[in-house]
C-alpha cells in the first residue's frame, strides 16, 4: 500500500509503502493497513488512531484515511 508519510523528522512529506495483513488465510480476504510499522515511538504510545477525512474540490471528491498518533511526549508535528 503506497502512502506519503509525514513525520516529524523530516520536513518534507515522503512517499512510503505501508505493510497490510490479510483478514484470513486465503488471498481472498479482507486487506488491511498496518501503520504501526511506519510510526515511531511504540514505547511512549503504542495506539494509532485514524479518522476519514473527504475532500470536495470542485466536482471531485477525494477520501483519505489519517493515521496519527497523539501523546504529551511525542515530538511536535
């Protein structure tokens, strides 16, 4: 799964490719993201959350899923 990753050690945004796991044994279930490969600090906190944001521009309308993580002692973003 490719996403851009925008973290607080870097200053630019980066295009990533993010682990998935499948729901069940065959090819045939159910993907899903795994962005706790991505996100640093599992010690501090090990929970991501995620929320759907959509974007109407015009006649197009875009949906992205957000993953973040949100603690007193993570780095600023």
């Amino acid at each position: 799964l490719r996403c851009r990753l925008y973290s607080s050690s870097w200053s630019k945004p980066r295009q990533v490719t993010m682990l998935t796991r499948c729901s069940d044994r065959s090819r045939s279930g159910k993907r899903f993201p795994v962005p706790e490969s991505l996100l640093d600090c599992a010690t501090v906190q090990p929970y991501v959350h995620n929320c759907l944001v959509t974007l109407h521009e015009g006649r197009h309308i875009y949906q992205f899923c957000v993953f973040f993580k949100r603690h007193c002692r993570l780095r600023t973003n």
